[in-house]
C-alpha cells in the first residue's frame, strides 16, 4: 500500500508559544491533518526554503500556511512561491491553502487579493457553506455538513476575485471569499481550520501588544471564544478529505 506524502510550505516562523507549546507550527498542521503511515515533510518557504523542482511528482499534496506577510507583497519568497503555485496546479497537484495561503494560491492562479475594506476579521467567524452548484468529489455528500460552520479567523486581507475556473464555496457577511476550489486540486479556506483557541489567544495578545489591533476588537474576539467553539472537527475533515480524496464520508 501507497505511503502518503505531503509537505507543508511554512510561510511564518514559530511564535515563541507555539514554538514551546507544540513544537512548531509544522506540528500544529500534522496534528490537525496529518494520519498514522503518512510522511510529511517541512519547507520554510518565508526563509526561503524550497523543495526540489525535481522532486515535486513525489508528493500526494501541499498544504501552505498563514503567514503575517501580504499575500499581494513582491518579496522575493513570496514570487518564488507564486511560480512553484502555478507549477503544481499546471501538474494538478493537491493544494490546500490556509489564510495567507488561501490568499497567495488565489492571486497566483490569476485571481485578486488585497487589504481587507473592512479591517480585521478575528475571533469566531461563522461562514455558510453554498449548497446549490457542482461542489469537487472532496464534498461531494455536502448536503451532510450543516449549512453554516464556525471557524477562527485572523487576517485584515481577503480574496477580492477568484481565479478563473474557480467556484465560491463559502462566504460570511465579512468576507465574500471564504473558501474556494479549482477542479479536484485546489481548495483555499480564509480561515484557520488548524488553530486551536489558545494559539488564537496568545496571536491576539501580540496583536494587542504591539498595536496591531485596538482592545475592543481585541475583547470581542477573545468573548467570542470564551463563549462559542469552532467546528473544528468538520474543518479538518474537510481538509483530509481533499488531500486524501476520500469517498463516501459523513460528516456526521
């Protein structure tokens, strides 16, 4: 039987917290994602660590990470990871993108991306799932997921178009693009379906320590999570289900 094999392109350096408390962010991926028998792999896009071009064909998916920079940014790491983008959907390879991901994965197939018009989106965030189109095999028994789902979000840019070719999955009344697809391939999701609440806590207490974000959005966001839970197991599901192209699952 087939080992699956995925890497993960890092497009953050660890937080101290996540750094102490999970051993990375690679681990925080591979515990929401990650299955017994698989091998993944790390590469610190944001310090400009790449795979091999050669080795491409090897790997069953990518997933790429949040990441504090712009997705629109002209970084050299950040055009590199545009064209290594472009490379893996030319070979339709599996491509989850997580927040920054979700963002860079659009604006390198053609779509638009930018500052958000309506500032910071961070804490719960319910999100509605768009049931009536074609939906990827991946999501194929949508109709078992609930029609709304709860997810942690932290950003302040969002997609403004998608890509052609690409379908809306989801949407909120913050952000018009909260998930979208392209064929069986490629799936980017605003959201962070790998973040547990208090990887979110401590993100918001930088946030507010720096001035990055005002108190009361930073006490609304921390109420929201003291209050409600994210459906987490749903997301991940989601996730595992479209790199590992899965049939005949339930949501339930």
């Amino acid at each position: 039987m087939k080992v699956g094999r995925y890497a993960v392109l890092l497009a953050a350096r660890d937080s101290e917290y996540v750094e102490r408390v999970y051993g990375g962010y690679f681990n925080v991926f591979i515990a929401a994602f990650g299955e017994e028998g698989e091998r993944w792999d790390l590469f610190r896009v944001v310090d400009d660590e790449f795979p091999d071009m050669s080795e491409l064909y090897k790997y069953d998916g990518f997933v790429i990470s949040g990441s504090p920079y712009d997705a629109y940014g002209n970084d050299y790491w950040i055009l590199k990871l545009c064209f290594l983008l472009q490379t893996l959907d030319a070979m339709e390879k599996k491509v989850l993108g997580i927040c920054f991901g979700h963002q860079v994965l659009c604006r390198s197939l053609g779509g638009k991306v930018g500052k958000a018009c309506s500032g910071w989106d961070i804490g719960l965030r319910t999100v509605k799932v768009v049931k009536d189109l074609w939906v990827p095999s991946f999501l194929e028994e949508l109709d078992e997921m609930p029609s709304t789902l709860s997810i942690i979000e932290c950003h302040q840019d969002e997609v403004f178009e998608v890509p052609m070719g690409a379908q809306v999955v989801a949407f909120s009344e913050k952000t018009g693009v909260e998930m979208f697809v392209i064929g069986q391939h490629i799936l980017g999701i605003q959201g962070h379906p790998e973040y547990t609440k208090d990887i979110l806590y401590n993100i918001i207490d930088r946030l507010l320590d720096n001035n990055s974000i005002q108190r009361d959005i930073a006490e609304k966001a921390k109420f929201g999570l003291e209050t409600a839970e994210p459906d987490r197991k749903s997301w991940e599901k989601i996730c595992r289900d479209f790199l590992k192209r899965r049939q005949n699952s339930s949501f339930s």
